[in-house]
C-alpha cells in the first residue's frame, strides 16, 4: 500500500451505512491521493432511506450517473427478495464510474450478473418500476436523460437527487418539460429530493448539437455531456495555436478528447498522422467519432476512438505525441488527481524522444509538477489565463 493511504484513513473514508446497511465503498480511481472524499454522499444517503420506506417492492430499477455504485450497491441489498437479487440497470456516461460500480458489488460479495451496465447513449430499457437519478451538473446532461425518460411508458415513479444549492428553479422547469410536475423535498443534509412519473408523451432531445468551428470549414457536433457544447472554449482555442503540422508520420493521442477539435484539427494538419481519441466520457468520444467522419471521413481509418479511463493498459513505448487539457475536477470535486495520472500514464505510453504537450489554467502550476516528473519543462506559449507547455520523456 502506498505510504500515503493509511489502512487508518482508508477505514475513515469508505465505510457508509446506506439504508441501514453496512457497505464498504471505494471512490475511483484508487491511486488519488486524497482518500478524504468519499463515494457517496448526503443524497445518496436521503435517496435511499426514502425508497426503503416508500418503495419496498421494486424489482426492476433504472438507476442513472451513480457516480461510485453506491446506489447500485444498496439497492441490490434493499430489494432483495429471498436471496433473489433484483434487475437494475445502470447507466453512466463515465467509465470510471462503471469501473467504480463494478469494483464496490466485489468489495461487498454481490454478484454483477443482475446489473445491465449501458452507457450515456443507450437505449433505455422500458420494463422498469422506479427510476432513481442522481441529478448531473451539465443542465444539458439532465435534460437529455429526461428526454429518453419521456419515452417510456407512462407512471414510473422518478426519484432524483442532489444537493439543494444545486436544484434550481430551472431544474424543476425540466422535469416540468419532459415529465409530470415534480414535487420537492425538503432539505436534509444540504441535500434534497425531486419526485416525478413518467408520462408516455415523448418529447425530443435538441442533441447533438452542431456549430461552425471558426476559421475552418468544419461543422462540429456535441453530445450533451460533452464540455462547451456550443461553442469553441477558449482552452481550446488557445490550444489550437500550439499544435503540431508537417508531413512526420506520428502517433498522436488526443487525451480527454472532448468531441476531439484537437486531434481533428492534428488530421488536418499532418497528412501522415495517425490520432488515438480517448476520453472517459462516452459522448465525448461519440463526439469526436462524429466529428471525424463529417469533416474528414478519408482520415477514419487513422484513428481510434477509445472510452478509457485516462491511459490505463496503453501500451508502453507506443506514441509519439500526448496532447491533452487535463481537467481539475470530478464531478463537484475539486482535485488534481485526474491530471497527475494522465502526467504519469503518458510517461508510461510515450516513446523516449516522445512528447507531452499540454494546455493549463496558469494558476494550477503544472510546470512545477511536470519538470519535477519528467526532468524538463519548457513554456511554449502563454497568456492571462492559460499556459502551453512541452516535456520530453528522455531515457
């Protein structure tokens, strides 16, 4: 174990009890350094006490962006029926999320078998008794699910959850929308609920959306969990001004891909590259898969499109170029975990002589952490915001 987590502080911070069961959850991935955060919280716990109570005979539950498994985990236990585990199925945008699922059904002794893990972009199933959300923090995202929900047949109860600083009045005005009026709870916790139905009067999503990308003839197409799905942000934008062009037949990973302006705009500009989009976001890469096609549909057979978490079981020694925009979150969390692992996966899979490139807000000071890990760090580029920085990766 590393000397950082403690078997101290790892009892600390993954022992719940959920619907007065004990569970041990882990929040993924493991290797974080903070293990204070924990993988569940106050509405998972609300959510869950209420349909023990209210909803005890459910047998068939849709479960949506359960960020760890921790409703997965519980609600097998809640609606077990003489050893007899219930169907549940749980959809996720996010890899590590599924990862994170399946990990905690093995850490308390309960079988997969019954769970139907789907990602963002499937087909809801329809024979459901409960709909449990927990409520996402791209508006977009919510609205998106709730139209898939519109579609199912009319009166299953929808429970959604999350804390209350973060329902809004639009939020209610979106389970209005595409459902039956919702009703709140009050607050417990700093957290609250939303209880709706279905109402089998289907309404259509707005996504994917599509827009023009500036200065180019490219039309690019965003799923609705995809960042900045409207427009070009201005990392990228930046971003744009520091990448590679010439005939070099490179190996390039566009890592977090987004819906892949980077390593599209790297096709265009490298007749002889070939691009790796990796994202743990299934809409970003069905982003970046669309963008490819329409814009470049010669270049299709150059690339792969690869839902991971970061650069886990890349090859090593096996690309010449990283380009990447690491975040500085999950979810409401506020960590830089997710940027050290990609610091050091992409180590791991470059070959020597290969190169990180990546773009940063100014404030997070990656150029220490960089020259620190690799033994080198050079600005490529920099303005108010953002900084462009270069290592090499040297035997």
């Amino acid at each position: 174990m590393h000397p950082q987590f403690s078997e101290k502080n790892r009892t600390m911070t993954t022992e719940a009890v959920l619907a007065n069961h004990p569970f041990i959850l882990h929040r993924f991935p493991l290797e974080q350094k903070n293990r204070s955060l924990q993988a569940w919280d106050a509405a998972d716990e609300y959510l869950l006490d209420h349909i023990t109570s209210e909803y005890p005979n459910a047998q068939s539950v849709l479960i949506l962006n359960d960020s760890f498994g921790a409703l997965c985990c519980a609600t097998s236990i809640i609606y077990a029926k003489e050893q007899v585990l219930p169907s549940l199925f749980f959809v996720s945008d996010s890899f590590v999320s599924k990862a994170a699922c399946q990990h905690n059904l093995i850490e308390n002794q309960l079988p997969s078998e019954h769970v139907t893990f789907l990602d963002s972009l499937a087909n809801l199933p329809t024979e459901i008794d409960l709909v449990l959300i927990k409520i996402p923090k791209n508006a977009g995202f919510l609205q998106y699910q709730l139209s898939l929900l519109s579609h199912l047949p009319a009166d299953i109860p929808v429970i959604a959850a999350g804390k209350a600083k973060e329902i809004h009045t639009s939020t209610l005005k979106s389970f209005n929308h595409f459902l039956s009026e919702p009703k709140t709870s009050l607050a417990v916790k700093k957290s609250r609920l939303i209880f709706s139905n279905t109402t089998a009067k289907p309404v259509a999503s707005k996504f994917p959306a599509s827009w023009a990308l500036e200065n180019t003839d490219f039309t690019l197409f965003n799923h609705a969990n995809v960042f900045s799905r409207d427009s070009l942000d201005i990392g990228a934008r930046f971003f744009l001004n520091y990448l590679p062009a010439g005939k070099k037949p490179l190996k390039v990973i566009d890592l977090g891909c987004g819906n892949g302006v980077i390593g599209l705009q790297v096709l265009n500009r490298m007749p002889n590259s070939k691009v790796t989009f990796v994202d743990e976001s299934a809409m970003a890469v069905a982003s970046a898969q669309q963008n490819v096609s329409h814009n470049l549909p010669t270049r299709l057979t150059d690339c792969q499109f690869i839902h991971n978490d970061c650069l886990t079981d890349f090859a090593p020694n096996s690309a010449d170029l990283v380009l990447c925009n690491p975040p500085f979150h999950q979810a409401q969390a506020i960590t830089d975990h997710i940027a050290w692992q990609m610091f050091l996966q992409a180590k791991h899979t470059l070959r020597n002589g290969g190169e990180l490139r990546i773009i940063g807000n100014r404030h997070l000071d990656y150029q220490d952490k960089l020259q620190r890990l690799f033994g080198n760090c050079k600005v490529l580029g920099n303005n108010k915001k953002f900084t462009v920085l270069s290592v090499i990766k040297r035997s």
